[in-house]
C-alpha cells in the first residue's frame, strides 16, 4: 500500500532561518528596517569602538593594550615577551592575538610611527616607512613601557577617570587614559570607520606644550605662532603655507606637503635619500621611478637601489655624468612620492559623538577634560585626606586619656562590647572606634601621640588648601600649567620635519623642458587626431583616415601649442601638442576618446587653441541663441586637465567658432532662412554655461543648421539678409542664395 504523500509545514517567519533555508521559505524585510535594525548598531560599533580615536589620543585597541601592560608591571619592571602582553591582553581585546600584536608594532619604538613612542621594544618590529619589512613574530620580541607612559598612568588610581566593565563583565577597564599632556595632537592616528575615517598628523610634544600653555594664559592666544606645523616620525621636509596650515588649525581638514631629505656625494657621484615622506614607503618610491626610467621620462638616471641598513634608511642614486643633482631632485618631486601630501582630517569621538575639530577647539576639549580630571584626583585626594583626618580627630580623644581607654577596654567582658563602649566613653563613632581598637600597644607612648595630633593640624590645612583648589579655577589651570611644563621639561625633543618655505623649495615648480618646433595638426571627423612635423609632411603623402571617416580640421601650431578639445558632453580637455607623438600621413593617429580619457560614448566636436586667452569663443545652438564666452574663462592655475560645465546644455550645440576680432557671420536654419550678423552686436558674457541671448527667432518646428562666414554660405544678395538688430527671423533662402554645396564649421 502507497504511503501518503504529506504537504510540508509552513515555516513560521521567527523560525531558525536555517530551517527557512531548507523549506524554501523567504520571508521579506524591508531595507530600511534591516538598515536600522542590523546595519546600523553595526555601523555605531565600529565608529565608537574601534574606528575613531578619542580625547586622550587613543583608540580603544590601543587603550586596552597599554592598560594591560601597566597592570602587569611593566612601566618599572623589565621587558617580557610579546606573546606573553598579547595573551593578557585578549582579556580586555577578544579580537584577536594578530590584530593586538600588530597594535603593539605601531606603538613600538623600533617601528618609528611616533614621535614619543609608548612601547620601549627589543628585536623586529618592522618599519613604517617599508611596506615589505615585515615584524618578528611576537615569541621572538619583547616588550615593556616607555618611560613617557608615566603620564598616561599618572592619576589612573586617584579616580581621575571613570572605569567600566571588559567585554565579558569579568574586569574593569579606564574609558579614557588621563594624559598630562594633549596625547591627541602629538601621536599621529588613522582609521577608517563607516561613513567616515579619521587621520591626525603628529605635533611636536614641545610645541603642544607650548601652545596649551599659552591658550590656558590667553584664550585669543594665535596658535600659529607656537604651533608651528605638523612634525612627522620619518622627518623629512614640510613646505609650508601658512594659508594651508591655517585652515588646518581653524576647520581641522586639509593637507601639508612633505618632501624626503637627500645629499648628494660628489666623489661618487650618487645622491643618497635619508628621509622620506610619512605618507609614502620605499618600495611605493623604488616602484614609480623604476616605472618612469621604463617610460623614458627620467634619463639622468642610471641606478637606484635600497641600502637601507641598522643605520637608518638610505635610497641611493647613480647619476649620470654632468646630471645636476638640485634639478634632478625637484624633478623627481614633481613625479614621485618623493614629495607627497599628508592629508589631515582631526575626527575625534568627544563624549561618544564624532566631531571634526579645528587644533584650536581640540585643545580647548582637551583643556575642558583634563580640567575635569584634574578636579576629580584633587576631590579624590581631599576625601582620603578627610577621612583621615577623621580617624585622628577620635584617636586624639582617646590618646588625651588613655588610661580611661585602658581601663574600658580592660573591664569589658566580650570583645564585641570594645567598639560600642569605646564610643560611649569618648563620644566617638564606630568608624574611629574601629581604629582605635587596632593600635598597637607599642604605639601607647609620649611620642606616637605628640605626632598624631601634630599630623592632625597638617592635615586640617591640606584639607583647606585643596578645597580652596576645588573653588578656584585658576589654581586648577596653574596645576595643569605645571605639569605641562614638567613634560616638557622631561620628554620634548627638537623637531624632527624641518620646515620651509616656498620661496626657499628652488626650482619648486620648474617646468620640464620641451623641444618646440613647427607641426601641422589634423583633427578627423570620427575623433582621430595626428600632429606631423614639418619634414615628415614634406616627405609624406595622402592622408589616411579610416573607411567613412574624413579630415575635419586642419591647424598650423607649434610642439608647445596649448590645445582644447570640446565635446558633446559640454566638456574640455586642456593639453599640449607635446603630449602626442609626432605621427605621419599614413597612420590614423591617436583616437582622442581614449588618449584623453574621456567617458562612456562622449565625442569631439571641435578643436580650439587659446594661444594668450584673449579672444572670445562663440556658441550657436539650435535654439537660435549665441553666447560669446571669454577664453580667459578656460584658464586654469593648476595643470587642470579637465573642465566640465564648458558651455550651456539648455539647447544641442549648432556650431562653435574661435572669435580673435569681431566680423559678419552667416546664420542658416532649416527652414531655410538666413540671416547675416556682425558679431559686435553679441556681448560677451562672464559664465562659460550661459545661454547666450537671442539671434535668429525659430518657428517650433525648425532650429539652426550652421554658421558660416559670408563668402563661405553662397549667398549672393548680402544686403537682404543683412540684419542691424537682434533678435530677427532673419529671410527666407531665394533659390540663387542656395544653389550649391556648404561647408558648415561642423
């Protein structure tokens, strides 16, 4: 007999989603809901708790492992093995042994990533300036606090800070570490978290100093003036503007440019780079010039290599004979990591929310915190005083009359009854009561008690000195004034990044030099472009196109000549004629979509060399309406190599002209009406994206064709499409005015 075929139950939408899977069962989320529910915790957690560091200067990783190493002994003891921090280490940090280790790198000293490292190490800790000089494995190397540490650890145990539980609530850990100094400002820090990254570039601990100094003495205090630039492990040389650097200090956002430091060995004619920039490695650097000696754009060089050694490092370079160094050098800034941009972007959690704070406000957080600590280890320290003082104020009572203390406790039959009749013989409570009780007998003579009631005055004072310290803020900010001043006295080195100016960088932004020498310029209707040089066009041929495809433009110019392409996506593309290689007739050339890079099934649609920028470029669209833009609107500072926003996208583009001096021009439309106008009557506008103003009136179903010089268009009677005014519609085409074939600039 057949068994019974049974459906398969539905699957409840809270049931174990593995078992969804094996039914098949889909049950629908909305996005929002999963982006609330499930993304977003996610999000909070990495920006919170691991991403972004805080005011003390650490991120949580950070914090953790340095807390550990300080609760094992290590700010006094001697060094122990990595493994051994690491595995303690996972109490406070679950994520993992690799990840903690490699935290402890970054913070070591033989990695060089700070300026005051926390970590005194032995062995291999790798280098942040070499991306394939990889550490020792944490069994080989060792490890313990550096001296510098003792700040970050000073008031830990005077609840200066709040402590809260690890990660399984079996331990406590301090929130923030309570730094005597702006830890924030003089550990260089980066990290990514999710819709936002942090990266702060280190300071000068002497400058730091200096400066939260001078702002706790004067709020309006000009930070620039003691602040002087960024300072970086790897050393090397910051070319400072001060307009930058400004806006670093006021918005916390911008970016400094470094460059490496180099001498050059005239006795063997080599030039050796001994520091480079933070933001680059040495193979990132060996790479790009390797990649540029193959390109044939650096000559004068013969050999680079690493020499890196326990020295420090060393990038030497073989020049070539009669190579000048200097210019070589400026060269290979321009062209290699050699001189690169440190970006800065001060996000830092300030109570649990991302701010991004100018150097200004950041100290002024810092200020704010370290106030608050500073107030809570003198609170701290005033209430153990107290409570002190407590206990002597009853131990005085009964040392007065110790022969009464004696005699109660001696006539008390159960010790349980010692407390309770001690305060009732004294009047004194069961906290004092209790101490009392513990004396030694030894400690019953002349001289234990002159000193007890002796220290009972010097406390009393204390305990009025520190609350009269708790009432006025300006004692606090003295005490921080202290002890910045002590950090500087104990650990500010001299700088390490050398600072210069623009005007002291020689031959900064020196142009290499290119030949320049007559050559013709062809431009192809499908996009194809040749420039051929004089000789070779002598020599050459027929031009050659591909199948369908013909000359479009034809210019005389020079291998310097500036170049603007304009296409149909109202963009140009700025070059050389130097940037292409001189071509011949029989060849199709450079088809410029790809040479310049340009987006998906964009087209050329006109060549225009600017020369000087001192003419006008002339816009007809369909439409009817022309804008004359300056050429001056295309000039560019920087070597910009794309503009967007090149002309109006109101109307498709009928015709473009370069304009040197005003003339008379034919406008032709497809109804067909013509109208001849001077271009005197177009005034220039200031906006490479205006729509111009009205020319020819359009019935709706017709538009502009083209536009083209008198002599060019046919006509034969001018004076009847002549026109002194515009708008016009302009006159219908008589028969003889279009009685053979145009050629339109298009």
């Amino acid at each position: 007999m057949a068994k019974k075929k049974t459906e398969p139950k539905a699957v409840h939408p809270t049931a174990d989603p593995n078992v969804m899977g094996l039914r098949g069962t889909v049950v629908e989320q909305p996005i929002t809901s999963t982006l609330d529910e499930n993304y977003m915790p996610y999000a909070m957690s990495v920006i919170v708790s691991r991403a972004i560091p805080e005011i003390d200067g650490f991120k949580p990783s950070h914090r953790k492992l340095l807390y550990t190493m300080y609760k094992m002994g290590l700010l006094t003891g001697n060094r122990t093995k990595s493994a051994n921090i690491v595995g303690q280490t996972m109490r406070l940090n679950p994520h993992g042994d690799q990840a903690i280790y490699e935290t402890m790198v970054r913070l070591a000293k033989g990695n060089e990533s700070l300026l005051h490292p926390f970590v005194d190490s032995k062995g291999n800790f790798g280098k942040v300036y070499s991306r394939d000089m990889a550490y020792a494995a944490s069994r080989y190397t060792e490890a313990k606090l550096a001296p510098i540490c003792a700040e970050l650890f000073r008031d830990l145990d005077c609840d200066a800070v709040d402590f809260v539980d690890n990660y399984d609530n079996t331990t406590k850990e301090p929130a923030l570490l309570p730094t005597t100094y702006p830890n924030v400002l003089v550990s260089a820090n980066q990290g990514i978290a999710v819709g936002m990254a942090s990266q702060i570039c280190g300071f000068n601990l002497g400058e730091v100093c200096d400066t939260t100094i001078q702002l706790l003495k004067n709020p309006d205090h000009d930070i620039a003036t003691t602040l002087l630039a960024p300072d970086f492990s790897t050393g090397g040389q910051i070319l400072c503007d001060p307009e930058e650097l400004g806006r670093i200090y006021e918005t916390g956002r911008g970016g400094v440019k470094v460059r490496a430091k180099y001498r050059y060995i005239k006795s063997e004619n080599i030039i050796e780079i001994y520091e480079i920039p933070y933001s680059t490695s040495l193979e990132a650097i060996l790479d790009k010039v390797s990649e540029l000696m193959k390109a044939g754009k650096i000559k004068e060089i013969s050999d680079m290599r690493d020499e890196t050694d326990l020295s420090g490092l060393k990038l030497a370079i073989d020049l070539k004979r009669g190579i000048d160094p200097d210019k070589l050098m400026q060269k290979l800034f321009r062209l290699t990591p050699l001189q690169d941009t440190v970006s800065c972007n001060f996000n830092i959690l300030i109570a649990g929310m991302p701010r991004v704070l100018g150097v200004r406000a950041l100290l002024e957080e810092w200020l704010a915190w370290r106030t608050e600590c500073v107030r809570r280890r003198v609170y701290f320290v005033l209430h153990k005083k107290q409570e002190k003082l407590h206990l002597l104020q009853g131990l005085k009572r009964i040392l007065l009359d110790i022969d009464k203390a004696i005699e109660i406790i001696r006539q008390t039959e159960e010790e349980a009854e010692v407390v309770p009749n001690l305060m009732i013989g004294f009047g004194i409570d069961q906290i004092q009561a209790e101490y009392v009780a513990e004396i030694k007998l030894r400690n019953i003579n002349k001289e234990y008690i002159l000193k007890r009631v002796q220290e009972t005055a010097a406390l009393a004072e204390e305990i009025e000195d520190l609350e009269d310290t708790l009432q006025k803020p300006a004692r606090i900010r003295k005490i921080i004034v202290g002890e910045l001043e002590e950090v500087r006295k104990k650990y500010a080195q001299p700088r390490k990044t050398e600072i210069i100016f623009s005007h002291e960088a020689e031959y900064e932004e020196e142009p290499e030099e290119t030949p320049d020498y007559p050559v013709t310029l062809f431009l192809s209707r499908e996009g194809y472009f040749k420039k051929i040089t004089a000789q070779s066009l002598r020599m050459s041929g027929e031009q050659k196109f591909k199948e369908g495809d013909g000359l479009f433009r034809q210019i005389e110019a020079t291998n310097n000549t500036e170049l603007m392409f304009f296409t149909d996506r109202q963009q140009v593309y700025k070059v050389r004629a130097a940037d292409f290689a001189d071509g011949k007739a029989s060849l199709l050339g450079d088809y410029l979509p790809t040479k310049l890079g340009m987006d998906e099934e964009e087209k050329v649609i006109d060549l225009v060399l600017p020369g000087d920028y001192s003419g006008h470029v002339l816009f007809f669209f369909e439409n009817g309406k022309c804008a004359r833009v300056s050429l001056s609107a295309y000039a560019t500072t920087s070597n910009r190599r794309k503009l967007t926003g090149a002309y109006s996208d109101k109307s498709p583009l009928a015709a473009l002209l370069k304009l040197t001096e005003d003339k008379e021009l034919a406008l032709i439309s497809t109804e067909p009406r013509a109208l001849l106008l001077h271009t005197a009557l177009l005034a220039p506008k200031t906006t490479r994206a205006t729509q111009g103003v009205a020319v020819m009136n359009m019935k709706p179903r017709y538009h502009l064709d083209r536009v083209c010089t008198p002599e060019e268009s046919g006509i034969t009677n001018l004076a009847r499409y002549r026109v002194r005014s515009i708008p016009a519609a302009g006159a219908l085409l008589r028969e003889e005015d279009q009685g053979r074939e145009q050629m339109s600039l298009l």
